[in-house]
C-alpha cells in the first residue's frame, strides 16, 4: 500500500456524484499536466524526475555524502524555502526530530533561512571546535537570507582552517551555469551541483538540492527516488480512483462548499517539518488571485490540548486531513504500576503505539460529529520509501488541485512584494524612489 487515500470519514460531507461532476475538470489537469500544455508548464521537470534524474550527478552526491560525513563533524545547509524545507523534512521525518542528539557521527544544521542575528549567533556556536563542511543552496546566489548567512559562515571556515582547505569544504547547490553563486563556486573550484531549470523550489527536494543534505544524514537516497518513482506509478493513471487525485477532487470540493481552511494533522512528531513541507507546497502553490485553501498544520495529541478547542466547536470554516502513519520507527510497552496511583494502568499490557491510535480514533469521531470533514492519507512507515511515495503524492495532488482552481500552481509572484519593500528600507542601490514612499507610509 505505501500511501492511500481514505476518505471514508467524509461521506456525510460530500455525496458520490460531486466527485463525479467534478472529475471531468480532473482529467482535463492530467491532460495539461502530461501533454504539458498547462500553466506553468515550464515547470513540469518533477513529473518524470524519480526515473529520469541525473544518474551521474547522483553518483556524484553519494560521494560527496561520504566525504563529508568522513572529514566533518556538522554540516551546515544554508538555504531558505524550497531550498532546505524538503530536506529537512525528510531528515527528521526518517531519522527522528532529534536524530541530531541521538546519533553519532555528523550533525547536520539548517540555516541561511532567516535574517535573526540571534539564529546566526546560535549556528556559529555549534560549529565551536568543530571540523565543519557548507552546502549552501542558491539558484541566484544573492538570496538575502542565504547570501549574508554564508558569507558569515564561509569567512569563519576559512579563519578556522584557511581558504585553501575552505575551499574542499563548501559545496555549491546552484544555477547550472549562470549566477553569482556559480560564478564563485567556478572560480574557487567548489563541487557544484545542479538546481534545474524546470523544477520549482517547492518541488526540488528529490534534486541535489534535498538530495544531498538527505544522504549525508545516512538515508538511502536509492529508496527515497525508488519511492517516488513507485508513485509516479500509482498515481500517474487518469482514474477515479487514484488516491492523489481524490484527496486533489475532495479539497476542492470542500472549499467550493466554504471550507477555505484546510489543517493537516499527524499523531507523529517526527512529521512535524513534513507538515511545514505541505504548508510551502500547498500555500506557494494555490495562494493566488485571491484564492486558494490556507494550509495549517498541527502534530497531536500535542496540538489537542491548544487547537484542539476551535477544531472541535470554531468556526466551521476548516477540514482536517490525518496522516496515519501505520508503523512507528519505535515502540514502547506500558508495564502496570504497582499501586496505580496515577489510575493509568487500564493502558498498561500494550503498546504505546495502540494508546496514540486510539486516541486519533477518539479525535476523529469527535470531531467530524462535531462537523469537520475528515480525510486520512495512510502511510505504511516513514521510511525512506515511503516518504519518497509521499512526497509525490503530495506534488500530483498540488499540481491537479491548483488546475482546478484555474491557478498556475508553479510560480510565486506575491513573495516578491515582501522582498521589494527590504530592500527599499534597507536602501539597496535602485530602490531610492520607493524608499521614501515607504518610510512616509510608516510614519502616518
């Protein structure tokens, strides 16, 4: 099974024929999507990617892996959205939220993805004593976030073992041939992998540019590509039945309904940066033209005891999709206590994964009475194969869900409104004009 679609929850919520009156719209998104003669369809380089990837460069990540986790002790990745959300995700997803604790060898940090001094400060102290190596991901190389991280954090590689060996230790993620990060990393003869030209960053993290922080965490990035390729599989087919296509047809659905908020749920912490994957994937990809579902996210029971109020008697403005992860990467068995003073041995003599179970069985009947549509996209583990298949599940679905709302599920115009306005306060040659306009609005 791998990855399924079950929406047995949403029966009293959607009727048999609105998937019917809508799956013409769906066939007409596959349509676009194979004959790539649909939005955005310069994009589309992820479709095939699981079987058709670079196998030399491939080749080449492994080795760099092996280097890197041989000769370094932390591997910084400076990188923001697209360029570190995905990797990271998988890391914790298949090797735990604290993999960087638990397990010997190299520890691997994410950063270059926001502009606190705080965060950069905290990120310089980890490398202390450290043996360190940089993969800094970039298609431009003047990203604002990335660009001033690394230039911190390559200034202090080289004070700490002298630009030559520097040099062996920088690993450029970048434009194949064109950019200020490409540029540089040819002329100090940095390795270099590839950012392609026709995969967005929302869906590159099966390209160099998850890819290698993924391998040097010791995951097998031969399963990962092998379980996407098993998705490109299962959901490439024009069916009612395809799982990516149905939970594409019930998000739309509810939304034409009113539902304009969608919240994805696991009883798993370790999905917790998967859930943050889904919210650039979803939110990047549909938040357009003053449309589009606004994905949430929560990891319960956890979030049971915070959101958990306005998920059961807020506003009815939400649906909730779960993502059950059938077998945990660990168990624990509840012995009896003597004495039972804490009254909790009617859960002693099982599994604690029976105890997480029932209580995602108790949520989800309170809450779909309580009216919230409910969807549950089934997951064997979270496994290197089995978060490859996810991850495709996740980009058809994307993909299929943003045709029907007619919108191009492959660009992102509105996060360059932000990124103008910085750089006119923070009075980048060129931007003098709207600089002062700005700052007269701040101070009305």
């Amino acid at each position: 099974m791998a990855v399924k679609f079950n929406g047995k929850h949403l029966a009293k919520f959607i009727r048999p024929e609105e998937y019917e009156a809508i799956y013409p719209q769906v066939e007409l998104a596959h349509k676009q999507l194979e004959t790539k003669t649909g939005f955005g369809n310069d994009f589309l380089g992820w479709l095939d990617l699981p079987v058709t990837y670079d196998k030399e460069e491939f080749a080449r990540i492994k080795e760099a892996a092996k280097k890197i986790r041989s000769d370094s002790d932390v591997l910084l990745v400076a990188g923001i959205g697209g360029s570190y959300l995905g990797a990271r995700a998988v890391v914790e997803a298949v090797r735990g939220l604290y993999h960087n604790e638990l397990d010997d060898g190299l520890k691997i940090y994410f950063c270059g993805n926001t502009i606190s001094p705080t965060a950069l400060n905290d990120i310089i102290k980890l490398t202390k004593g450290k043996r360190f190596s940089i993969n800094v991901i970039s298609k431009s190389g003047t990203t604002t976030e990335t660009a001033l991280a690394f230039r911190v954090l390559r200034k202090l590689l080289e004070d700490s073992v002298g630009p030559e060996e520097a040099n062996k230790r920088i690993y450029a993620t970048t434009d194949r041939a064109k950019g200020t990060l490409k540029q540089l990393a040819n002329e100090q003869g940095w390795p270099t992998f590839v950012v392609p030209d026709d995969v967005g960053g929302r869906y590159s993290v099966l390209t160099a540019v998850g890819l290698l922080p993924i391998a040097c965490a010791g995951i097998d990035i031969d399963e990962l590509m092998q379980g996407a390729a098993d998705g490109r599989e299962k959901f490439g087919k024009c069916s009612m039945d395809n799982d990516a296509y149905r939970y594409a047809m019930t998000r739309n659905i509810l939304y034409r309904k009113g539902k304009s908020v969608e919240t994805l749920a696991c009883f798993e912490p370790d999905f917790t940066m998967m859930n943050e994957w889904y919210k650039q994937l979803f939110g990047e990809s549909e938040g357009k033209d003053q449309k589009g579902l606004m994905p949430t996210s929560c990891i319960f029971s956890t979030d049971l005891h915070s959101m958990g109020q306005f998920l059961q008697d807020g506003s009815r403005v939400m649906f909730e999709t779960y993502v059950d992860v059938k077998n945990t990467r660990e168990d624990f068995y509840i012995e009896p206590l003597e004495g039972n003073f804490d009254g909790l041995n009617f859960l002693a003599e099982q599994n604690m994964s029976v105890v997480n179970r029932k209580a995602m069985e108790g949520t989800i009947l309170a809450h779909t009475d309580g009216g919230v549509p409910l969807g549950i996209i089934e997951v064997d583990s979270l496994n290197a194969h089995d978060i490859g298949e996810l991850i495709y599940f996740f980009w058809k679905a994307c993909a299929v869900s943003g045709y029907l709302l007619s919108v191009n599920p492959f660009d992102q115009p509105g996060v360059e409104s932000y990124k103008k306005n910085m750089f006119a306060l923070l009075g980048k040659p060129g931007y003098e004009d709207r600089k002062a306009e700005l700052e007269a609005k701040l101070q009305d």
